[in-house]
C-alpha cells in the first residue's frame, strides 16, 4: 500500500459531502490537497475547516481553462506532482423519460462524464510519473431502479464503463483508475438529490435509510475511507467498490 501522507490530490465537487469529507481525510493523513467547485465561499469554508494542507480553486470542471488552471494550481501546491485526481464533481437531473429536456439532458452528461474525462487527459501526465491513481465516484443508481432518474443513472453507467475501459488503456502507463459506488450519504446536497432545498435533499437521503440493508445512510468519511483505500492500492485498478451499507442488496420488509 502506498502512503497518503506526501500525496498530491485533487478533489473536485469539494465544497460539500463526499467531497469535503475526502478533502479532510486525506489532508489528515498528510496529502496536499486542492479542493474546487464554484461556490468559492463554500470551498474557502472548506478548505478553513481542513487546514493548511488544503487550497480552494475555484473553478468549474465543464470548462477547459478551469480544468487547466486546477491541475496547474494543484501541481504548485503539491510540490509540483499530483497523485490522485478524486473525480466527484457532478449534477442531478430527474425527470419522466417523456418530458425530458434535450439540454438539460446534455449538460449533465457534460458535468458528470464529459468533464471527468477531459480532466483525466490533463491528469494523465502528471500521474504517469508517479504511477498514481484516478477515483471516480459512481453511484447506486446502477444498481437500483429509482423511477425518474434515468439522467442521472445514465451518467453513472457511463462512469462505471469509463473506469474499465481507462484501467485497461492506462494500466501501461502504471496508472490505476477505480470507482467508489456510494449508497445514500449526509450531505447539503441538492445537486445530488434533485431537491430545491437542503431540508427537502435531506428529507429525500432519510427516507432511504430503511432501504439500506445497516437501517441508516452513511457518511463522507465513510466514503473517503474507501477512496483512500484505492487511491493506495497498488495491484487495484478497474474496480468498482460498492460502499452503500447494504442498499444495493435490495432489502424488501415484510
């Protein structure tokens, strides 16, 4: 296994949930990590609450020259390697198949996939050289059937084909790429959720703890625990780990 402490890391979608969580696991442990998203009061908070080893980009990951600046500004911070890149960052889009909104369709397939992809391309030289490791963030969406979510399950089919595919393309270069398939975790997140409010988000990841085999949803750090792991793992690459407390079980109550 390799050390976290000395890493380089990116987390993008770092101001909140899974992100924050990961940020705070891996600067605990001694990386530099340089956390972005676009709500720069939320990622300055953040990165306040992390500490030292954690610097705040601004930057949204659908555009290209943010994509440039992070991985630029992630080399300065992280004496000029980078070692894991955390590929979290993503939207929600719910609706019936028949009233779906062509654009709306496109632009989260950008924010979840399209943008992932194009951030790893950038990535791929800096992690070449120190044979590290890209970790994407799947979701339970593959594995349950949510009527309405169709957007949002199809984006997180694409990551789980795009992790294999990218594990076989850059095992040559010693780059190991996997997938963290989390269940419902506390997060403020209306993005995830397709909820207008944090209380509406919040009521929506509670009541889905029944559906969870453990009868309660989980927690950022419980997922940065299984990041943390397959960004050190050295013979691990084109996995998807399901860390969802059973939900994807399909636990039915009598």
């Amino acid at each position: 296994m390799k050390a976290i402490e000395g890493m380089s890391v990116i987390v993008t979608g770092g101001s909140s949930g899974i992100g924050a969580g990961t940020a705070l696991y891996f600067a605990n442990r001694g990386a530099r990590v340089t956390i972005c998203g676009r709500d720069l009061a939320k990622l300055e908070s953040v990165a306040a609450e992390v500490g030292s080893y954690c610097q705040a980009v601004q930057a949204d990951v659908t555009i290209d020259a943010d994509r440039r600046r992070l991985v630029d500004a992630a080399l300065d911070f992280g004496g000029a390697r980078l070692d894991v890149l955390v590929s979290n960052a993503g939207d929600m889009y719910r609706g019936a198949i028949e009233e779906l909104d062509e654009k709306r369709l496109l632009d989260v397939f950008h924010s979840n996939v399209v943008s992932g992809m194009m951030l790893t391309g950038l990535s791929v030289p800096h992690l070449e050289k120190t044979h590290g490791a890209i970790v994407f963030i799947g979701s339970m969406h593959t594995q349950r059937a949510f009527p309405g979510s169709a957007p949002y399950a199809a984006t997180k089919g694409a990551i789980e084909a795009l992790t294999r595919v990218l594990a076989a393309e850059l095992g040559r270069k010693k780059i190991r790429v996997n997938c963290v398939r989390p269940g419902a975790v506390f997060t403020d997140g209306k993005p995830r959720t397709g909820h207008a409010t944090d209380t509406a988000a919040m009521e929506r990841l509670h009541s889905l703890a029944p559906e969870h085999a453990l009868g309660r949803i989980g927690t950022p750090e419980e997922i940065a625990e299984a990041i943390a792991h397959l960004a050190c793992a050295e013979w691990t690459t084109g996995s998807i780990v399901s860390v969802d407390g059973g939900l994807g079980l399909g636990v039915t109550h009598a």
